[in-house]
C-alpha cells in the first residue's frame, strides 16, 4: 500500500515514546513531526494542511479529549488517533463519537497504528477535497443574479419549471433561461450535481 500525502504529527508528554514512533513513522516514508508541548504543536499546525495527530490522551497541560475540542471549535479539523495507557471504554466512545479515528492501548502495536495513520490521512485527503470543492461552489454562487439564486433554491427544492414561475409571478419561458444560466454559472450538467453543489453550500437543507 502506497504511503498516503500528508503530516503526521505525534503529540505525547513522553519524549522516549515519541522518538519511537517518529522512527517507526518515517521508517514507513511518513512525514511524521513530534511534540512534548501542546504548545508547540498549535504552533506548527495550520489548519490549511493534508495532516492527522497521533495524540496521548493524559497531557499534563491539557486532557487530550479537551485539545480534541478545542482544535475542532477553532475549525482545525484534524483526524486524531489517541493513544492511552489507562483508557476505558466511555472515554473511547467520547473520543470516536467526537470525531477521532481511532484510541489505541499503550503499548502500542506498530500494525494497528499504521493501519489507524493511514485512514486518517485519507480522511484528511478527503475532507480537503471538500473543502476545496466548497470554495469553489461559494465563488460560483457569488456570480448568480439574485433571480438566479432564487430560481436555483426552488430548483433544488424538486420544483418544476412551471411551480417556480408560479412562485415566482413569472412566465415559465423566464425560469427555464434562469435555470439554463445557473447551470452554466455553476458549472454543473445534471440536477443531481447541482443538488450536491447546493448540499456544500446549504442552500435547501
């Protein structure tokens, strides 16, 4: 299996057990960067970045689930796996519930925390794709009259032409232009597609 793109950041209170798992990371080809300090690590991680955190739930600066908390409000939506070597099973499901890959026992086996690394990474593949694929819906949307934004809320809404115009007080010929042009501006050639464009957006939810 191919080494997905990405950082691995390790944040663990433990020196010695993050200068083991730095090695066993970039043994596998990974660009893995290691943290002792909470500090440190909001310092090094950007939001923008293809990355995931391996991370000790028991920090002394700061509970791990809380960091998990934190990082998500200030829109950091980093995949975690946590690592612990007293967890149980509530906080476990707090953890996944929340978001987090994964909550692997110290010590950890190497096969179980590759396996967790990879579909983080793939996470955070996928989530910035969506981002990605967000901004450009918003910028496109930015171009529609606001006939044209009107025309799309009800199209989305499973309306026909017809209902739209009703709606509207307009002819039937105008909604179908309308339609037509928030298609092209939108850069969509199905409804299915525009649907999903106006999900990332949430226009009709």
């Amino acid at each position: 299996m191919n080494t997905p793109t990405g950082i691995v950041y390790v944040l663990d209170d433990e020196a010695e057990l993050v200068k083991a798992l730095l090695r066993l990371l970039r043994a596998k080809r990974y660009d893995a960067r290691g943290f002792t300090s909470v500090g440190d690590f909001l310092q090094a991680c950007h939001p923008e970045e293809i990355a995931c955190l391996v991370l000790d739930v028991a920090m002394p600066e700061l509970d791990g689930l809380e960091l998990q908390r934190r990082l998500t409000h200030h829109g950091i939506l980093i995949p975690i796996v946590f690592l612990t070597g007293h967890g149980d099973i509530p906080m476990s499901v707090r953890a996944i519930r929340a978001g987090a890959i994964d909550f692997l026992t110290k010590p950890v086996d190497a096969a179980a925390l590759i396996n967790s690394v990879n579909a983080a990474l793939h996470q955070a593949v996928t989530r910035r794709h969506e981002i990605v694929d967000t901004a450009l819906f918003a910028a496109r949307f930015a171009t529609l009259t606001p006939r044209e934004r009107e025309v799309m809320e009800h199209v989305v809404a499973g309306k026909l032409n017809k209902q739209i115009a009703d709606d509207l007080g307009t002819g039937e010929q105008n909604i179908k232009l309308h339609r037509m042009h928030v298609m092209r501006k939108m850069g969509v050639e199905s409804l299915a597609e525009l649907v999903r464009a106006a999900a990332k957006l949430g226009i009709g939810t």
